[in-house]
C-alpha cells in the first residue's frame, strides 16, 4: 500500500513539474522552478526531491511560496526557511533562504508563520552531518509579484 501511494506522488510530482523541469522557464520565464502555482501536494512533492536529490537542482533559479519560519541554534547561528505544509497540514518541507543585502532579524522579516513567497538561486551544503537546502541571494516577494526589501 505504501508504494502504491509513494509511486502515485512521485508521478503527481513529475506530472507537476512538466514545463518547468531542468532548464524550463515557468510563464514568466523568471524562474527555472517557479512552484507558487502548484497545489499543496505538488509542490510538497516538489521540494521533497529538491531535498532527496539536490544536486540536480543547484543554480536554479526558484520562487517558493509558504509560511516563514526562523531558529537560532545554540552557536547563535540564524536560519530562515519558507515552510511548505502538504494537503493535510501534518507534515512541512522547509527550504532554508539567505537574502540578498544586509538585513536585521526581526525588523526585516515577517512574523513566524506568516505567509511569504521567496525567489532565490538553489544550492545545498553539509552542516553537523546532514545536507540541508537554500535560496541564496534570496528577495521576499511581496503580494503584488514585485520584490520587496527592508531598508
């Protein structure tokens, strides 16, 4: 049964990806991957095989649309993620961003779990044994599609 339901997303996923796979342009041709149209599921599906297999998406550029999120680990060293939530709302995927300029935590970002749409170039890098993804010279997009920074 597990299978069934893994191969069923990961064909949702691939389905979902058409157009825009490696060197695709979305609508606008601004983006490589441009997942801000796909339905919870696919783009869950999405950034779960950017996170499984990142190499196949690095210096892609992307705009990734889900709820803030921000920790500090105990060395001080501060992250800043984009959550995506699939269908059910029990499980997220986080794609960690790093914005372009000099910007101060919390007077330049939105509130934790506030809705928020980041545009980025893709990369991954190793950290306390695990690989985790990012948007480097990442711009938050604001609601009108223009990109929006904090003075």
């Amino acid at each position: 049964m597990r299978r069934s339901i893994f191969a069923a997303l990961a064909v949702l996923t691939l389905m979902g990806c058409a157009g825009c796979g490696s060197g695709g342009e979305s609508s606008a041709g601004e983006y490589d991957y441009d997942l801000t149209g796909l339905n919870a599921n696919m783009m869950y599906g999405q950034i779960n095989d950017m996170t499984v297999d990142p190499d196949k998406y690095r210096g892609k550029s992307m705009k990734i649309t889900g709820n803030f999120n921000y920790y500090q680990d105990p060395a001080q060293k501060e992250y800043f993620s984009v959550f995506v939530p699939d269908a059910a709302a029990c499980c997220s995927q986080g794609i960690e961003f790093e914005l372009s300029g000099e910007h101060t935590y919390p007077q330049d970002y939105p509130e934790i779990g506030a809705p928020i749409t980041v545009a980025g170039v893709f990369d991954a890098y190793d950290e306390y044994g695990v690989t985790y993804c990012i948007l480097h010279d990442a711009v938050m997009i604001g609601d009108e599609n223009e990109e929006t920074s904090a003075e």
